[in-house]
C-alpha cells in the first residue's frame, strides 16, 4: 500500500528532475570571462545610467532624482570637465551619440533630451513613445532598451520606430535589458542586477554569447543594493572596452577570454597611467 504510494511520486520527481537538467543544458549559454587591463577612478556618487567614449573622452548620465546629470569626464583621472544638471523633474537614463549631438533618455518621462556635443548647450526636448533605460546608436539608428526583452531601432530625429527585435537566449526571452552599446556589429547589453553583459545580433536578438563579469569590483567596495553593473563604453580606435557601474569608484578596462580558455592571472588595482 505505501510502496504503491510512493513509486508514482519517485516518478513524478525522476521525470522533473530529468526535465530539469535537459532545460539547463539547453538554456545555460557558455560565457566569455575577462581580464582586467587597467582601472581609474570614477565618481563613487555617480548612479551611472549611461556610457560613452567619444574623441578621448568619456561622457556619462547619471539617474536619481534630484541629482540626475550629463557629464564629459577625463578617463585618466576621472576628473569632470562639463557638467549638465537636469531638471528634478527627470530621472537621466541612456545616452548616445548622434552627429553633433548627445542624445539622453529619461525614466518615465517619455522624453529624449538632445544637446550640443560640444557646449552641452540643450537643443530640444524629442517625445519618447517608450520607457527609457539604455541608449545606442548604429550608424543609421537608435537602438533603445525599455527593461523588456525588446530592443526598438528608431529613427534618430523623430524617434519613430522603424522595427524592433525580441531578444532570446536558445528560444527563451531575456528582459531586463538596460544599457547598450553597439560594438563590431553586435549589441552589448547590461542585464539589470545580473554580473552578465549579452551580446546580442541586431539582426534577429539572438544572444550570441554572455560576459560574465562575476567578481570584477572587490567586495565591500560598494554597500548600496542599487550599486549593480551598468555602462559600457568602448574606444574603436584603441581597441578598448570599459565598464563600470551605479556608484562605483572605479572604471575597469577588460579584455574578453573566450569561453573555455583560463583567465590569466589579473591585476586588480592596476591604475590607468595617471589613476589610482
């Protein structure tokens, strides 16, 4: 009478388990690792929405509201060199390139606020039909994420949306996407409070493969739960990748190991040549 009992809940729990290692197999993507090359400092108080290297320099929004902001920043020192405040109406988020031009997502708002790259001096204000959270740019449109598994390719003056794609992982959809950057062809995406960046095809949203950025900042170096990974930049041309994160004191430049080969050994706190 038990054993009769307990055989169909054996089986039931052979079959889930055998379900479950299959569904592992198939969605448990390898993952590329890093090596640190170098690190500069990085204002700690800054909640970095969105990251770019543009002409030598880096150019940063920052979120909260309050204290949202546009900043052009010296990578080196991470000295301030042009500094927009917004109002507290807005909570800063994604930001681009566009000609001459620095185009800044919102959170909520519906609104992109475009300025001059060179004097920040502020444009106009462009209706967002989305909910900002990261912003890039491939040469002939903006690519916004809104938190979804979607990315919205979208015409750079009139924000009209020309396609979008889902982004899947092996056929499963992977939201929490937030900021971008296009890099050889391909969009890097932070995944919001995960240690990974997607790269994912523009063509279909395809992940091609993940960066696992597991124990890049030391622990204790942040206490903020909000203190997660988020901005990318990249430097075409020097080859350079960077990321950093909400209120991180440090900027790191990284190289990418491909899955599969073993991360040499790696110099945590190497500063950049001036940074520390």
């Amino acid at each position: 009478m038990v054993l009769s009992r307990i055989l169909p809940v054996f089986a039931r729990c052979s079959v889930f388990l055998l379900w479950a290692g299959i569904a592992a197999a198939v969605f448990a993507q390898p993952a590329d690792t890093y090596r640190v090359v170098h690190t500069y400092p990085h204002d700690a108080n800054a909640f970095t929405q969105g990251l770019i290297y543009l002409d030598g320099h880096l150019y940063e929004s920052t979120g909260l509201r309050g204290r949202s902001s546009l900043r052009e920043e010296d990578l080196e020192t991470g000295r301030i060199i042009r500094y927009q405040t917004l109002s507290s109406r807005y909570f800063g988020e994604g930001l681009t390139n566009w000609g001459n031009t620095l185009i800044q997502l919102t959170w909520q708002a519906h609104t992109a606020l475009v300025y001059d790259l060179k004097t920040f001096r502020f444009l106009r204000a462009i209706p967002c039909p989305y909910e900002g959270w990261g912003l890039t740019q491939d040469g002939k449109n903006l690519i916004l994420s809104d938190g979804s598994s979607k990315l919205y390719f979208l015409d750079p003056t009139s924000f009209r949306e020309v396609r979008r794609i889902n982004v899947t992982d092996r056929g499963s959809s992977v939201d929490q996407l937030n900021e971008l950057e296009y890099i050889h062809g391909e969009i890097y995406a932070n995944i919001w409070h995960k240690n990974r960046i997607a790269v994912i095809s523009p063509a279909n949203g395809n992940v091609l493969k993940w960066i696992d950025l597991t124990g890049l900042l030391l622990p204790g170096s942040v206490t903020d739960p909000e203190a997660v990974l988020n901005g990318i930049a990249y430097d075409p041309t020097h080859d350079r990748l960077f990321v950093t994160g909400k209120l991180w004191p440090k900027i790191f430049e990284i190289k990418l190991v491909p899955e599969g080969e073993p991360a040499p050994p790696q110099p945590r706190h190497k500063p950049g040549r001036h940074g520390k």
